[in-house]
C-alpha cells in the first residue's frame, strides 16, 4: 500500500473535523450577528465539504464505477477552490471592517473559522495534488502507472 493511500482515510476525517468546526463557529456568528454573504458562502463550502467527504471516501470503496478518476479530481479541485475563495473572502471582509477578537465573541469566531478554513483549504490542495497525480500517472486509458514493472515475454529467437 502506497504511502499516499495510508495517509488518505486520516486526512478525509480532518477535513470533515475541520468543515464541521467551521460550520458550528459559523452557525453562531450567523445567529449573533448579520449575515454577510462571505459567512454564507463558507457555511456552504462546510456542507458542500461534508458531502464531498463522503463522496471521496464512499465510492473508491464501495461503488468503483463511481469513483471515475476524472470525477474523483472535480470533487477535489472543486472543493479547493470554495476554500480558497470563501477564506479570501471572508479575511477581507474582516479587515476592511476592522474586526479583531477584541471586539466580540462573533469577530473572534469569524477570525478562528477563517483560520480554519485555510487550514482545510491546504489539505484540499494536497488530496487535489494527488488526485491530479494519480490522473497524470494512470493516462492512456491503463489503471496502471507507466513505471510499474512488466513480465515481459521471453525471445522466440529469429
């Protein structure tokens, strides 16, 4: 088992951990505070990251004409960049408002959920590394790496 994949399940259960971290400090910003359409972007990107979990964790194991490599990499690649656009996003939105954590539960909230929604988007731009990998090595129409080794059949002479 290739080191990629020992390290794949662990990595899928924090990126889970972390959307549902987000998405409680979130949910209480929304319900303390008004809702800015940034804090609604990344309470989307947290459900849309839980779905996509299962998604990436479910299909490889148990529907493997579902878990097509080229779809396998949108999930990624598109959760990547909801992260990455929600935690911009939000980061300038609390500083063009000037929010600190001295200025409320809701401001410190919002500056711990951005700062682990940029944590969440590293680790989606990891598992999209290697899932953009994985399709560069398996192209041409083989499951197989180009360098894995090959019985190869022995001369039949001339």
């Amino acid at each position: 088992m290739a080191l990629s994949e020992t390290l794949l399940l662990p990595v899928r259960v924090v990126q889970a951990v972390l959307a549902v971290i987000i998405l409680g400090l979130l949910a209480d910003v929304t319900t303390n505070w008004y809702t800015f359409s940034q804090v609604n972007f990344l309470i989307f990107a947290s459900v849309w990251t839980l779905l996509a979990v299962a998604y990436l964790v479910i299909a490889p194991l148990t529907f493997a004409t579902a878990a097509h490599k080229y779809g396998i990499l949108v999930a990624e690649a598109l959760t990547m960049l909801f992260w990455f656009a929600g935690f911009i996003a939000l980061a300038d939105l609390l500083g063009s408002i000037g929010c600190t954590s001295r200025h409320g539960k809701w401001c410190g909230e919002s500056i711990a959920a951005t700062v682990f929604a940029a944590f969440e988007w590293l680790l989606f731009l990891g598992t999209t590394i290697m899932a953009a990998l994985h399709v560069w090595r398996t192209r041409g129409g083989s499951a197989e790496p180009a360098h894995a080794m090959k019985v190869q059949t022995p001369y039949q002479g001339a």
